[in-house]
C-alpha cells in the first residue's frame, strides 16, 4: 500500500515509509520503529493505520540499517544520534502536514520500545505540532534523555505488559503518577498476561492476538476523536 519517500531533514534529506489514507484524506500519524529498524512489521503498521483512514509515515531511523539479532539492534539503540533522531522525527511530522492526504492540524505519534521512548521524546519537543501520544511498552534507554515532562501539551494513551522486564507495570505506573501530577492528560494500560512486544504478530513467541487487538482498537479510537 505504501512507498519509500524523502523528506527533508533540516539541510539533510531523510527517508521513510509513507502510506496515504485509504480514504481519501485522513489524520496523520508518524510510526516509530522498534530497535529492529524499519522492518517489514513497521511498514505493515502503516499500511494498517491507512486502511484504517489515516495517512502515516514511519520514519527510518537507521539509515537503513535492520537486524533481526538483539545484540546488534541493542548496539543500533544505544548509538542512535538522539539529536538526529529528533530532526527525523520533526522532519516526518512536517512532511505529513504538508500532505493532501492528511486532514488534521496535528499529528499523533505511535511508537514501539524503542520508538515509544522516542514517541514521548518528540510529543514534548514539538508540542505545537504533535496532538496525540501512544507509546507502546516505550523505553528510554539513553542516559541525559529525560523528557522536559512540562512541555507535554498532547494527550498520551499507552500500551504496557504485565510481564515486560525492560519497562515494567511499576514502572509505566509511576510514569503515569508524575505526569499526572503536572496535570497531564495521560493513562498507561497495563495489559495483563502478555510481554513486551505483544503487539508485534512477527514475533509469535510474544505476540498476544487477543490484546494486540485491543490496544489497536483502543489507538484508533483515540488518535480519531483527538485528532479529528
């Protein structure tokens, strides 16, 4: 359903996955991807979120650069250029406002692991342009990256696992607790019985069919009523 494209990234061209609305025109989502790169189950996430209505974007972080090894994509992680990460981000937001094919003022930003850390990261440094947030079991592995938690100006709906030994239920509950103490309009769902990557259905050893459902379900509803 979709195409490789490039998109300008302050002076540096950069280069994503882009699928428009199967609709016509629809709200814009940028997708960020796991540790793995730009994998196929990335892009089948954006072909989904346009048959869905939406126009999405996944960025490719890597250069692309993908692995299919948790060593090397541990190493991919740790070496990611934050700040670069962060102009791909916003340069994949503002191609998808200039695009026909996307109908809101504001895009929602939907991440895994790695790109649900990134989700949160770019929801508080573009605040003007971002208008909804979905980490999925996001982490943010980077020392100094600490999200500026006061810039958050978006709604946030995320998805964590009971079982997740990277960013576990305590810890996606004292997440929430803080930024609801800011006052910020967040709710981090726990799903019960299932481990990190639940959502990811190229990975059966962790894929739960029944809540991968459910937090998709869930994201389409909110990125609709919140973006328009």
């Amino acid at each position: 359903m979709g195409d490789m494209v490039e998109f300008a990234v302050g002076g540096a061209p950069g280069q994503g996955y882009f699928a428009p609305s199967a609709t016509g025109a629809g709200p814009g989502v940028v997708v960020i991807q796991e540790w793995w790169g730009l994998v196929p189950h990335i892009k089948d996430v954006v072909d989904r979120f346009a048959a869905a209505g939406f126009s999405a974007l996944a960025p490719d972080l890597f250069g692309g650069t993908t692995t299919t090894e948790p060593d090397e994509a541990g190493k991919l992680m740790m070496t990611l250029n934050l700040d670069r990460a962060g102009k791909d981000l916003a340069g994949a937001v503002d191609f998808l406002l200039a695009q026909d094919s996307v109908s809101s003022s504001k895009v929602g930003v939907v991440g895994f692991c790695m790109g649900g850390g990134l989700a949160l990261l770019a929801a508080t440094q573009l605040p003007g342009r971002v208008g909804a947030c979905v980490p999925f079991y996001g982490v943010i592995p980077w020392e100094a990256a600490e999200p500026d938690w006061s810039a958050l100006d978006c709604p946030v709906r995320g998805h964590f696992a009971e079982l997740d030994g990277f960013f576990g239920p305590e810890m996606a509950r004292d997440l929430e607790a803080r930024l609801r103490a800011l006052g910020k309009d967040v709710a981090l769902e726990v799903h019960p019985g299932v481990d990190h990557a639940f959502f990811n259905d190229a990975r059966p050893e962790v894929f739960s069919p029944d809540e991968a459902q459910r937090a998709w379900d869930d994201t389409v509803s909110f990125l609709r009523s919140t973006l328009g």
